[in-house]
C-alpha cells in the first residue's frame, strides 16, 4: 500500500515539472513571437502613435479656442 502512494506522489511530482516546463516553453515563443513583432513594426507604430498625439493637441486647441469666443 505504502508503495502505490508513493508512486502516485512520484508521479504527480513529474506531471508538475513537466507542465512547468511546457508553460516556461510557451512564454519564451511568445516573448520572443512579440520582440519580432515589435521590432518589425516599431516604426511605424511610432508614427502612428507621434500622428495621433498630434491630432488631439489640435483637438484640443481648438475646443479651448471655441471655449474662450
């Protein structure tokens, strides 16, 4: 009896590690799947992001100046 329990935490010990691993796996393909994403895209991410900011601030200019008339 003491043997099968024994087994049975071996056992469960393993599946642990294993999961541990295939979850370590799957966060390094994602982090690096995003850098080279990031990378790629970078530029133009940043053109977007400089192009909206410049957007609001115009936006926002305009409202104060039809706030103050």
């Amino acid at each position: 009896m003491r043997n099968i329990f024994m087994k049975k935490i071996s056992k469960n010990k393993k599946s642990k590690g294993q999961s541990l691993v295939e979850y370590g796996l799957i966060l390094a393909l994602v982090s690096v799947v995003a850098i080279t994403v990031l990378q790629t895209m970078g530029g133009q991410i940043k053109t977007t992001v400089n192009n909206l900011t410049t957007k609001l601030q115009q936006a926002n200019q305009l409202s104060q100046s039809a706030g103050n008339t």
